[in-house]
C-alpha cells in the first residue's frame, strides 16, 4: 500500500529570528547569519478559516501546515475504536474554542490517513502533537484530563508567542462576535520562568542550562526539550561571522569544528538538505571517536527541525545505513 506523506512541512523550522537578534546583533553587522525563517510578522495576522476544529487529511494537510505560521495547530490523531480518543476529542475541541482564534485544531482520521500517522510517529492512539511554524512539537497520547490540557495548550501558546506565531484565525465558530474576547495570557509554568527569560534577553547560555535543569526535573516535558534544542543552535550562532565559517570549513573538508559549524550555519539559514548531506558525508568518512560527535549533532538537528519532517526521515534512514 503507498503511504502519502506531506512533501514538507512548509517554513523548514521555527522562527528563530526574534531570539537571535539580540545576541546576533552586532555578528550580522559584520555578516553573521540570520536565524530561520527570518521576517516574523510584526503586527498580528488574521486568516479566515471555516472552523476552528477541521477534519484533515492525508492530500489536505499541507493547507493545515501551513495555518501554522500564523497559530498553532494541534493536530489530533484518532481513531473511531479507541476509546481514549473518543473521551479526548471533545476535551481538545472545548479547550482550542476557548482560546477564540488563537489556535486551531485540526483532527487526523488514523485508519483513513496512514501517511499522518507514519510522519508523526504515532506510537499509540489518540496521539496529540502541534505544529509551530511548521515544525511538529510532541504534546502527549492518550487521554487527559481538561485542566491538564488546558495547562498544555498554555505552555504551547507560550512557545509560539517566542516564535513569532502570534497571528489569529476568524471562524464562525469563534464566539459569534467580529472581535472574539481573547483569554487573558497563560502564565509561564514556574519552572520555565528562569529560561524564558534568559533567552528574551538573549542570554543564550543561560538560557540552555535552565531547560537543561528542567529537563533533569522533568525528562518528559515536550516544551522544554523544543526549546532547549533551539537555544543551543542559537548559542553556537550567536555573534557568528558566517564568512569566517565558510571560509574554514572550505579550508578543512574533513575537519569535525568546521563542518559542525557550517551545518549550524546552513541550517538556520533554511539551507537543511545541505545541512544534512555535509554531516553525513563527513560521518562517513570520519573515525569512531569523530563519528560520535557528528552523530550527536545530526540526532540534535533532527529535533530542530522536527522528528516527522521528510527530509529528517530520509537523512535518519541513511544515518542508521552508515552506522550498520
């Protein structure tokens, strides 16, 4: 049977643009690279959409994707025999209602649209994931109750707001008025504060060892290992000369520091296919000690850009091919 999986999720990663300015500021003034997908909106956006929770598809999902570089969209997968999902999916519609356009739902028949399934990795159902800007952020499976939902969708629309997804979607089932009444704004769950904070000021370094105590507290905190990853390329990056990085790994095909370097570089950039087969080629060519390294940072890339992106998938299969 041939699985129709999305060409690609569209915008190749989370914007990193508001992040990185501050602490790439005075870099790119002596041309140092931007972050991805550059050029957040300044002002909030707002598309027409027929509902605020949709029913997807494997061909339509692409549309859906896209929604997501103006509000976050929590895709839901579900099946008519699971009866966890059966008790969430109501939970999910109630919670995205509330937050009156500035997020949206869209729900994924498993059994109908097995190339959703296998690009979100979905171990069980119902599985809960969403998109930001393109890039899938794991929420959680299985059923869950309304406040802890709810607490969930809090720390999502977080972690837009630091990507720049600030936009709203008009729907007649918003709340039946021209301007819907927003919710007043999640708080930042407490153990998020410090690393919040951190990277608003472009405190980088700071920023990874909070997320870094957090996930020690908390391994299975999907916000938290998003933004920690994030912060790290963003660290490497900041104040960065991107002349200077490609002149040296020009200067040193085969050497470890540079390739990394360009492949940070090319990645934040949009550049991820190139990002991807330059690591590769050197893992291939690399000892077992350098191995590791490149391996340690290809396995980290593939989170920023997302575990069920195409091109993550194709670069991991010829990965596991070299290793084995």
């Amino acid at each position: 049977m041939t699985q129709q999986i999305p060409e690609r999720l569209p915008g190749g990663g989370i914007d990193l643009s508001h992040l990185a300015a501050r602490g790439q500021a005075s870099g790119q003034q002596s041309g140092a690279p931007a972050a991805a997908g550059a050029g957040a909106p300044a002002g909030a956006q707002v598309v027409d959409v027929p509902s605020l929770v949709m029913d997807v598809t494997d061909a339509s999902f692409e549309q859906a994707a896209q929604l997501s570089t103006v509000v976050p969209v929590i895709v839901e997968l579900w099946a008519e025999w699971s009866e966890p999902g059966t008790s969430l999916s109501p939970v999910l519609a109630k919670v995205t209602r509330e937050l009156a356009g500035r997020a949206l739902l869209a729900r994924v028949n498993a059994d109908a649209n097995p190339g959703l399934v296998q690009a979100f990795q979905a171990q069980s159902i119902p599985t809960v994931v969403a998109l930001i800007g393109g890039r899938p952020v794991p929420l959680f499976q299985g059923a869950q109750p309304e406040e802890q939902v709810r607490e969930i969708f809090g720390q999502l629309m977080q972690l837009a707001e630091q990507h720049g997804v600030v936009g709203r979607v008009a729907a007649p089932d918003s709340d039946g008025s021209d301007e819907p009444q927003v919710p007043a704004e999640p708080e930042i769950p407490a153990a998020h504060v410090a690393a919040v904070e951190a990277a608003e000021r472009g405190d980088f370094e700071t920023a990874v060892a909070e997320w870094e105590a957090v996930l020690l507290k908390a391994p299975a905190d999907a916000v938290a290992r998003a933004a920690l990853v994030q912060m790290k390329l963003l660290q490497r990056l900041s104040g960065a000369n991107a002349e200077a990085i490609r002149s040296a790994a020009a200067a040193a095909p085969q050497g470890v520091a540079e390739q990394l370097a360009v492949a940070d570089l090319d990645l934040s950039g949009g550049h991820i296919e190139d990002a991807f087969l330059r690591l590769l080629d050197l893992f291939a060519v690399s000892g077992e000690d350098e191995r590791a390294v490149v391996r340690e940072r290809l396995l980290e890339l593939f989170e920023v850009v997302g575990v069920a992106d195409p091109r993550v998938i194709a670069a991991r299969g010829r990965l596991a091919n070299l290793l084995y």
